[in-house]
C-alpha cells in the first residue's frame, strides 16, 4: 500500500508541475483571468488604467478575493502592465522604439 500511494503521490506532484504559465504580455485580452467571477485580462488592464495599481486594489475593485485563486494572475498581469501603462502615462507615450518602453517590449 506505501508504494502504490507513493506513485499516486509523484503523479500527483508532477501534474501539478504542468500547469501552463500564461505569458500576460502576448495574451489576448479576452483570456479568462478569474473563469468563476468571468474577469478577463481586459478587465485587469481597465482596472489598471482607472487607477488601480494594487493586487489588493484591483482585487477589492473586481470584487475578487484570494479564495477565488486568481490573485497570483492578477499579480503577474500588474507585474506586466502597471509599469508599461506608467511609462505611457508619465513618460509621454511610446514612440513605437523598444528602448523608449524600457525594452520591455517585443517585436
């Protein structure tokens, strides 16, 4: 019986090593974010752009909260945009060049 649950355990282990990261930068911005709650990448973005800046406030704002189990996603996508909408912001806008934009971005 120790064996067999040790196999069921490592394959326990490794289907959860298989969970796909989203890269938030290239993602379109119907991508579900919060599938229970229908928030979407484009709601996060918004949220960003109405001046939420915050895990926190974002997730008060979506009225989301951690039991949901999207408040590592809502962080990456702020890691991702909150500094690119900044620099937009207070830097006068992207002259379409990667280093204006920090080289963060791609193309």
């Amino acid at each position: 019986m120790r064996g067999l649950a040790g196999i069921f355990l490592r394959g326990a282990k490794m289907e959860a090593r298989e969970v796909e990261t989203v890269d938030w930068a290239r993602a379109p911005a119907d991508t579900p974010v919060c599938e229970a709650k229908e928030v979407f990448l484009r709601d996060i973005v918004q949220s960003i752009l109405d001046g939420y800046e915050t895990k926190e406030s974002v997730m008060d704002y979506l009225k989301l909260t951690e039991d949901d189990g999207c408040g590592d996603d809502v962080q990456a996508i702020l890691d991702v945009f909150v500094p690119v909408i900044n620099s937009w912001r207070f830097g006068g806008g992207c002259s379409g060049s990667c280093a204006s934009c920090g080289g963060g971005c791609a193309g």
